[in-house]
C-alpha cells in the first residue's frame, strides 16, 4: 500500500505543479486563466457581475492554493493535508466546471495554460479521477517503510499517469474523428 501511497502523492503532486507552472508562465497565460476563472465564477455563482480584479485575485488564490499542495506534499508529515487541500480544489473546478456546463456558458479550459478546447464532460471526469486519487492517497496515509525500487516505479507510473491527465484534451483530439468541414 505504500507504493500506491506514494504514486497517488507524486501525481497530485505533478499535476498540480504543472497547473501552477501553465498559469505563471507569462503574463498572458495568467490573464488567461484569470478570465477563464471569472467566466466559471459568473456560471456557479447568483452574482452576475464579477469585476476582472476580483477574478484576477481568486485566480491567484486558485495558483497559490495549488502550489501549497505541491509544497505540503514534499513537506514531511504534511502530505495528508496537501491531499486534503488537492480535493477541496478538485470539487470547487468541478462545481465551476459542472455549473458552466450546465447553463451553457462555453469557455477554454486553462487548467495546465493555453487550450482552446472548451470545458466538457472530459473535464469533469478528469477532476473527479483526480479527486479519487488524492482520496486513496488521504485514506492509505503516510508513506513507510517501502523498498526503493518499489517507490521509484510507482513515481514512474505516476509520472505517465501525470502527463496523461495534463495531455488529456490533446489525446482526445488525437483519437477522435474529426468532421471535415471541406464540401465537395
């Protein structure tokens, strides 16, 4: 059970600092995503009018809520709250993601930076996966005495896992059939 410990952390983990580095890679991917944020907090929200600003600081919490995870996962004896804080933030994405959906408000999903795939079904699965994984890894608890090898496969296995998730929009479009928009 470590070992699944272990790989559920180190995918939280890279997914997460992924997130943080797509959304600070520039100031452009920043504005971005704080418009994405805002457009979400519009859908799941009674308030009809979010300013730019309050999205742009709800945009940073969002940043700065998943580099803590990040830091808490690395921090000895502090992992099960960075798990705990990964779901919190999984469930809040999906609400706005499901809330979006719902009400047919179509906006990109910038969770890893730039994409111009529209929020869908994908993506709440996705977060909900996610959700999952940082669960099992809250329930199994700290890592323990695990071989080396073991661990260093798992972190492998989760590093895979990892890029699956962060390349999910572009492996869908990979593998589904496009419509040709050509007319003979």
């Amino acid at each position: 059970m470590d070992h699944l410990g272990f790989a559920c952390r180190c995918l939280i983990g890279l997914v997460c600092g992924v997130s943080v580095i797509g959304k600070l890679r520039g100031r452009a991917a920043f504005r971005e995503f704080a418009a994405t944020t805002r457009v979400l907090l519009i859908a799941s929200s009674p308030v009809s009018r979010i300013s730019h600003a309050t999205a742009r600081v709800v945009g940073g919490a969002v940043v700065a809520a998943e580099a803590s995870v990040v830091l808490l996962l690395l921090v000895p004896g502090a992992g099960r709250i960075g798990l705990g804080l990964a779901m919190v933030l999984m469930a809040a994405f999906g609400h706005g993601i499901a809330a979006a959906i719902r009400r047919g408000v179509r906006t990109s999903c910038r969770c890893f930076g730039a994409s111009s795939t529209p929020l869908g079904a994908r993506h709440l699965v996705r977060n909900a996966a996610l959700f999952l994984v940082a669960a099992t890894g809250l329930l199994i608890g700290p890592v323990g005495d695990a071989d080396l090898a073991g661990l260093v496969v798992a972190g492998g296995a989760a590093a895979v896992l990892a890029l699956l998730v962060v390349r999910l929009d572009d492996l869908v479009d990979l593998f589904t059939p496009q419509l040709s928009t050509r007319r003979n």
